[in-house]
C-alpha cells in the first residue's frame, strides 16, 4: 500500500479482530489506501489486478472451491491471484482443478512443504 499510493488495497478476513488490527496498523502507519473488511464490505463490482491469499483450505474442499470461484471471477483481464497452499493439504489437486475451470495456473515455487501457486486469466469458452 505505501509502494502503491494510487492503489486500493483491500484486507478480507472473516476475523473481526484481525479487521480491527488491520485498520489501526494502517491508519497509524498513515496508509489510507488501506480498507481492511469482512468479504461483505466490499462492493460487489469491485474488480481486482491482484490477489494474495493462503485460502483457508480447511474449511472443505467444497467450500473452499466456492470462495476461490467468487474471488478469482473478479480478477480484472490481465489479473493474478497469488495462492499459498501446503502440499499436504491437496495443493496439487488445487492446480488440476484451477486448470479444469481454464484459469492459466502455474506451480511458481515449492519450500518447506508449501506451494506457491500463480492464477492468471481465464478463457472463455
């Protein structure tokens, strides 16, 4: 946010008490562009360059492919979505999946049992 003044910069959690840190960080660090919120607060045609996430994987594998597919469809033409997920919590199966729905998805790097998975695009069919 401080290397990108010009930028919106939206925080999504669904814990009230990282919201509140988040937003006390910002406004004492004298970041304005920051807007940290539940996935509720942000308007719904609202469009994203990029995506940072280590998805919440645990929530199943069902839910889980519902939240990606509300996040990642709002990724402008020329967005990416960055996603660290652990290797033991199905990463592999993340990427097949993102591949099958024609996102462009690439296995970018692997340390210490975690993947770091970079989400472009999306062709229409």
């Amino acid at each position: 946010a401080t290397h990108s003044p010009e930028a919106t910069v939206w925080a999504v959690d669904i814990n009230e008490r990282a919201i509140s840190l988040t937003t006390r960080n910002a406004e004492s660090n004298h970041v304005p562009n920051v807007h940290a919120v539940g996935p509720e607060g942000i308007p719904p045609d609202t469009t994203f360059d990029l995506i940072w996430s280590n998805p919440p994987i645990r929530i199943g594998k069902k839910e889980l492919h519902n939240l990606l597919s509300l996040w990642l469809a709002r990724l402008t033409e020329h967005g990416e979505a960055w996603l660290v997920v652990n290797r033991n919590l199905g990463s592999d199966s993340l990427v097949k999946w993102l591949k099958e729905l024609g996102y462009d998805v690439e296995r970018f790097t692997s340390k210490r049992g975690y993947r770091v998975i970079r989400v472009a695009g999306r062709s229409e069919s």
